[in-house]
C-alpha cells in the first residue's frame, strides 16, 4: 500500500461513527465502515459509479456530476472518500452532497493534488489545491472544521519544484487533503 494511501487508512482509523444514516459515495469496493475505529448505524448505504465495469454491487448507481432528479436529506455522515478526482463537475457534486445531507450532519471527503493520473484512466480527471478544495466543500454550504494536509514523505517534491524554478507560496510537500466538514443550517 502506497504512503498516500497509509495516510488515509490512519485518519480512518481514528474515526468513531455514530449516527442513523451513513452513506458511503464511492466505497462499492472498499467500504468504509469496515475502515474506521468504530461503526454503529442504523443504515448505511453504498452510492457509487461507473458499476458496470466494476461489476460491484451497490445501493445506488449514481453520476455525482449531474443534477440529482430527487434528493432527500436523509444522512447524518456522508464520507466521499477518494472520488473528487473522477468528478468533472465538482461544484454540482458538492451540491448533490449537500442535498443528500441532514442539517448539521458531517462530512468526510478527500481531494487529491499531487497524484498521478490512475485507472479507470479514461475518467480521472481532476486534481485540486488545498485553497480549492476548501472553497468547494464552502460553497456547497458546509463549514470546514478539520483539513489534514496528505505529505509526500520523502521531500522530493520539493526538491523537483526548487530544480525546475517553480514558485512555491506554501506547503511544497502536499499531495492532497483529508477534510472534515459540518454541513451548515439554512439561515
């Protein structure tokens, strides 16, 4: 298992969910509630995409990018776990989080920034700064209260952005962002 990913799997592990509803976008083949510290939900359900070349069995068969024709809010915890770089239209994906989400519900979600492009290949399409990912989770509505920088553990980063003169504001080592999010009550 890669760095990047040991680091997601230690967050997780430090997870306690309890809630009535969790939904799990993106975790047809992973999912999450075998991953966290501990797991007690009355429901837990299973949205994913692009099933049928995963040939995995989900509770919902759903395209984040578009509009969703109904939406309930309905969960208490969504975690959108390693998803945001196949999403092409991430400022609808976030809206559709947010209508799947119960008022002061929480949301766990990751965005990568430097990672190479992956399979499926064909539908990778995005990557994100910590600024951007944080202004995506806002403008859907939701209040950031915990953004955990993922960390290149070997400095090469850096060291490849200093021989090519690249300008570096801040954090030259971030591949990506472990975000923890409240969604917001309508004033």
């Amino acid at each position: 298992m890669s760095f990047y990913r040991n680091q997601l799997e230690d967050w997780l592990k430090t997870l306690h969910i309890k809630a009535d509803c969790v939904l799990d976008i993106g975790g047809g083949s992973n999912p999450v509630k075998e991953r966290v510290a501990s797991f007690d939900a009355s429901a837990y359900h299973v949205m994913d995409n692009m099933l049928e070349e995963l040939k995995i069995n989900v509770d919902y068969n759903v395209d984040l990018n578009l509009t969703l024709a109904t939406a309930e809010k309905m969960y208490d915890v969504i975690f959108c776990l390693e998803v945001m770089e196949y999403i092409w239209n991430p400022a609808q994906a976030m809206i559709n989080i947010n209508w799947l989400s119960k008022p002061n519900s929480l949301l766990y979600i990751t965005f990568p920034f430097v990672y190479p492009v992956h399979n499926p290949r064909l539908y990778d399409y995005l990557r994100y700064t910590p600024q951007g990912a944080v202004k995506l989770v806002e403008y859907a509505g939701f209040k950031v209260l915990e953004c955990i920088y993922r960390i290149d553990r070997s400095d090469k980063l850096f060291e490849f952005y200093k021989a090519d003169g690249m300008h570096i504001a801040d954090h030259p080592n971030v591949t990506g962002m472990m975000i923890t999010a409240q969604r917001e009550v309508a004033k």
